[in-house]
C-alpha cells in the first residue's frame, strides 16, 4: 500500500515477534529471589507458604525488534517494552518436590516508525507445574504440565496473526543403577497446539506433538562425565 510501510499486515496481526532482535535491555525488580524461566532456590528466602515458599517477582525488558508483523515488503521495525509479573512456588522434600509458576506478559509496541504496529500489543501468559518423586532414589519420576498463551512464531510460513494455546503435559524417570554413576533419562511430552480463528487457513497450523527424548550419562571422576542423547519430534497435524 503506497504511503504506509505496514500495509494492511500490521491491522489484521497482534503479535509477532521477528526473527531477529538487535537489543535487549532488561530491568527485573524481584521480591525474594526469582527469574524467568530459571530455577529458583528452595532454601529460606521468598515468603513461607505452609511447608514451601512464595516467590512474587516482576520483570521489565525492551527489545528493538525486526519486522514484527512479518510484512514481506518495506517491514516497519518497531520497540517493544514487556512486562511481566509472576509468582513462584516451591514445595521441597526429600520425597516430593512440587513447584508451580505462572505469569501474565503484556508487550507494549511503540510504534516509532509507523503507529500500526502499536496494534500488535497484547497479553499473553504460562502456567506450570513441575513434580519431582523419589528424587534421590533408585528410579526417580518428574511430571510435568503447562499452559502457555503466544503469539510467538513457529515454524509457519504464513504472515498473519499466531494467537495460540498451546498445552504441554508429560513425566520423565531417572534410572540410577548401581549408586548413581551411570543414569538412564528416558523423557516424554506431548503437546498440543490450537490457533485462534483470525485468519484463514488458521485451522491449517492447528496439531498434536510427540517428543521422545533418551539421555545416558556416566561420572567417572569428580566433576567429569560423558552422556549420549537422542530425541525426537512427531508431528501430525488435523488437516
């Protein structure tokens, strides 16, 4: 469209953030102690809930992102501020250890060259808990579940909207025979991923994921250890 670098891409999409970004400048403000996606200590920091801790934590970062509407000619770029709040909660034991998290994300789009990119600011958000049993003895088990709200692309060759739920359970086991020298992870999730209705082949991107997953690792001496890993991808989609 002549006179608007957007086109008409940037009304008709959200969010897409852009396959490359040049900058990204964060500011986290925690109370206790907690990160993004990172483990956090179960020790005596944070806020004691029962037998385990809270963790409330917010974030802020801004990223200079490329053609984030994925406009294939003349693509505005654009500044993104996010902000995140969040809360994590850890329940340790020798036999259980039950962890959840949860945060909400708005990405603010400024618009600094061209205003139609504001449109693709959104909310979006994850939950998840993880369970770990038996850590410590023979066969561990960890099982995991999480919900996740995105806009984030994939591996879609469409330019548009990407507005997904994306569900994600599954367990993994921890063989230790003989003492714990020589350990077997087998690792299993499956996912499943539905796009919301905003464009038209949108029913298109919609599918189910296996993802099996081997590791085989070996400590022969202090701090040393050698592993073999394999995994792989299944996918079908509805279509």
């Amino acid at each position: 469209m002549a006179g608007s670098p957007c086109g008409s891409s940037c009304s008709a999409t959200w969010l897409n953030i852009g396959p490359i970004s040049f900058l990204a400048v964060g500011l986290a403000v925690t109370f206790g102690q907690a990160a993004w996606a990172v483990d956090l200590p179960s020790g005596g920091n944070g806020i004691k809930v029962g037998d385990g801790r809270m963790h409330p934590y917010f974030q802020v970062d801004t990223r200079f992102v490329t053609n984030p509407g994925r406009v294939p000619t003349d693509p505005p770029n654009d500044l993104v501020v996010v902000g995140r709040p969040g809360l994590d909660i850890v329940f340790p034991s020798d036999k259980l250890d039950l962890n959840f998290n949860g945060d909400f994300e708005w990405r603010q789009y400024l618009g600094i060259q061209h205003e139609g990119t504001r449109k693709l600011s959104a909310l979006f958000g994850r939950a998840g808990l993880d369970t770990e049993i038996n850590k410590h003895g023979a066969v561990g088990i960890r099982l995991h579940g999480q919900v996740i709200r995105t806009a984030d692309p994939a591996n879609e060759t469409y330019s548009g909207r990407f507005d997904r739920m994306s569900y994600d359970a599954g367990m993994g086991l921890d063989i230790r025979p003989g003492g714990g020298a020589l350990i077997f992870t087998p690792n299993y999730s499956f996912v499943l991923e539905r796009y919301d209705r905003d464009f038209e082949y949108a029913d298109n991107l919609d599918n189910m994921r296996h993802q099996p997953q081997l590791r085989v690792s070996w400590k022969f001496l202090p701090k040393t250890a050698v592993f073999i890993e394999a995994q792989g991808l299944i996918t079908r989609y509805y279509s």
